[in-house]
C-alpha cells in the first residue's frame, strides 16, 4: 500500500503501510461455501427439470441468469478486497486505489442488483405456472415483475449516470459533479426487502386458501420459509447500509457489507433450487426417497400414473372387470407428504386453477385424483 493517500488518519491513528481488509476471512468462506452449495443445488435442478421432469422453462433459465450475476458479484466483491481496498481504512489507501474501491463499489451494485431481479423472476415464473389460470392472481404477478424490471432498471441507470460525465464518479476531480450514490445503494435495498417479503406472501395467501388438510398447509409453509432466508439478509443488509450514509470511513464499513451481500447472492440461487431436489433424490435414491405411491419408478412420482408393474400381463384385469362399473381396482396413490410441494400442488384438481372457481370462493367437492385404468372404456 501507499502510505501517501489523500486522505489524513483521525487523531490516534496511523497509516498502516500493510493493512488487512476487515472480515476478509469471513468474505472468503462464505462465498467459497456458497458458491459450492447454490452451484451443486443450482445443477441438480437444472438436470432434474430438463431431463427427469421435462419441464425445463423460463424459471430455469432466469435462475441460471441469476446464478451469472450472483457469481459475478462475489467474484467482485473478492476482487475488491484484494486490489481495491474494501473493508480497509479510507487513510490508508492511495489516489490511485481509492479510484479503484469507486469504480468497484460502482460495478458490485449494478451487477447485484441485476442477479437480485432475475432470481426474482424465475419465482414469479415458477408461481404463473400455477396461477395463471386465476385472473387476479395473473394480475398481481404481472404487476409485481413490471415493478421489480422498472425499479431494478431505474436504480442501475440512476447509479450509473450520478455523474455526468461518468468518469467523475471515481476521477475525484469534480466531487460535486455527482449525486451521492449512498442514498441509491439505500433504496436498492429498501425495494429488495420489500419485493422479497411481496414474494414470499403471494404463494401463503395461495395456498391458505386452498382446500388441504391443515397439516400439509404448514409443511407448505415451513418449505416456503426458506424464502425468509432471503429476506432476513435483506433487511440485515439495509440495517449495515445506514450507518454508511454519513460514514467517513465507508471503505473499511463496505467489509460487513459485502458479507451479507454475499450470504443475499446465495441464498437467492439456493432457496430457488432446494424444491426440486426431492424428485432428483427420489429418482437416484428412491429406497431413502420413495415416491407418494410407495413405488420405485419415476413415471409414477412426476405423472401420477401407477406403476408400470399394474399394467403388465400377468397383472392385467380381464375386460369384463375393466368395464365393470362395479369393479374397483386398488388405490394407487397415497396421500402426499406434508413437506411435498409438488405433490400437493399435483393434486389440487384442475377446476380450483380455473377463474372465480375453487377455494378462493368455496369450497369445491373432494378431489378424486386422475381416473384409474378400471374406470376407462
């Protein structure tokens, strides 16, 4: 470091020629273990949508968007820590790297906020795909991503163009040429706390009033809070942010920062990808993780249909049981787990998607699940 910075150590401070940045440690383990993790969960859902339940759609392909992006913070966030003086003391850095820290604080914000919205969109996808036969429910979700695209671009270009021209944000030349950027990081958090807390009540309400047993309801929502992760860290996010408004050391409290915007990067991908993984370790260890009709195929977990084992010869009902309006072949489905996110949004009947129909009104009759092979001519 250069011991010649522009700006004066405080009284009973001096310039250290060889600082460490604060929590670089902690910085380090944290995206080193999320990275593993959200990458590792990232890749089985990945395979389990594409090739075990071949339903890969535009969820997918926004949550590998985000993956990008949140890849691309940590690696900033590391690069800043190494060669542009985050987490150490304003005094202690040189010209050269002060202008450093500004363009690197400048691309961390831009590029996370970018990671933070398309991690948004691949839920919003994820719920259409089960609400976009409900009208008001369709509404509300277009509603919700128009205003996570509108102020997610808003805050990017406004970040971005502060200084006109731009190469004052981090020239030092003309300061008074810029808005100050710590009131735009400030609302960045704000809108993310809030469009995370949004996110986490649409699919409650939903399935609050859907017609399940009161049991599967709170597994449904201890699995869906997971998503609190992400807004815990948020709003602990927006707590660390404040006190840098009027700090006058922002480079070394950047270092508390920059770790909770680590643990908000992961656990965006994470908390998208930990739902699928039960039908990948029920495909792969189908003995640890059976599927809701006891078996050991695939077809029947993701389709519903029984088991191959019912259809083959030796099994195979002769036709006057088949058209037998009497006959009634065993039960093949059982009750889905409590914790089965899947299941259960399986099994609710096609007329509680429809408009105006279903539990959002009242309550419809039982669901009696797809008709069985004895039941068709």
């Amino acid at each position: 470091m250069n011991v010649t910075g522009p700006v004066l150590p405080p009284p009973g401070e001096t310039v250290n020629p060889d600082p460490r940045p604060w929590l670089f440690t902690a910085n380090c383990i944290a995206i080193a273990v999320g990275l593993a993790l959200c990458t590792a969960f990232l890749a089985i859902r990945i395979y389990t949508k594409a090739r075990i339940l071949r339903t890969f759609w535009w969820d997918d392909v926004f949550i590998l968007l985000a993956w990008v992006f949140s890849v691309s913070t940590q690696a900033v966030i590391l690069y800043g820590s190494l060669d542009a003086g985050f987490a150490i003391d304003i005094w202690d850095l040189s010209v050269s790297e002060l202008v450093t820290y500004r363009k690197t604080i400048l691309a961390m914000a831009v590029i996370h906020i970018e990671a933070l919205a398309f991690a948004k969109f691949a839920v919003l996808m994820l719920y259409y795909r089960v609400l976009k036969l409900i009208t008001p429910w369709r509404y509300t979700l277009w509603a919700v991503g128009s205003s996570i695209g509108l102020y997610s671009t808003i805050l990017v270009f406004m970040l971005i163009f502060a200084c006109v021209p731009i190469e004052d944000g981090w020239s030092l030349t003309r300061p008074s040429a810029c808005r100050r950027r710590s009131g735009l990081y400030l609302a960045t958090a704000i809108a993310n706390t809030a469009s995370d807390s949004i996110l986490l009540l649409i699919p409650m309400v939903f399935i609050w009033a859907l017609n399940l047993p009161f049991m599967q309801k709170i597994g449904l929502f201890c699995l869906l809070g997971l998503g609190c992760l992400t807004v815990v860290t948020s709003i602990v996010r927006l707590v660390t942010l404040i006190p840098l408004l009027n700090s006058n050391n922002q480079p070394h409290n950047i270092g508390l920062v920059c770790l909770f915007i680590v643990l908000e990067a992961n656990f965006i991908i994470l908390c998208g990808s930990l739902p699928f993984t039960r039908a990948f370790l029920h495909r792969y260890a189908p003995k640890w993780f059976p599927s809701r009709n006891g078996s050991r195929g695939d077809r029947d977990y993701l389709t519903g249909t029984p088991p191959s084992s019912t259809t083959s010869p030796s099994n195979m009902t002769s036709p006057s049981i088949i058209t037998s309006p009497a006959a009634s072949a065993p039960e093949y489905r059982r009750r889905p787990s409590y914790f089965d996110i899947e299941a259960i949004l399986n099994d609710i009947p096609p007329a509680e998607c429809s408009e105006f129909a279903g539990p959002l009104r009242e309550p419809l009759p039982a669901w009696k699940g797809p008709p069985r092979s004895d039941m068709i001519d």
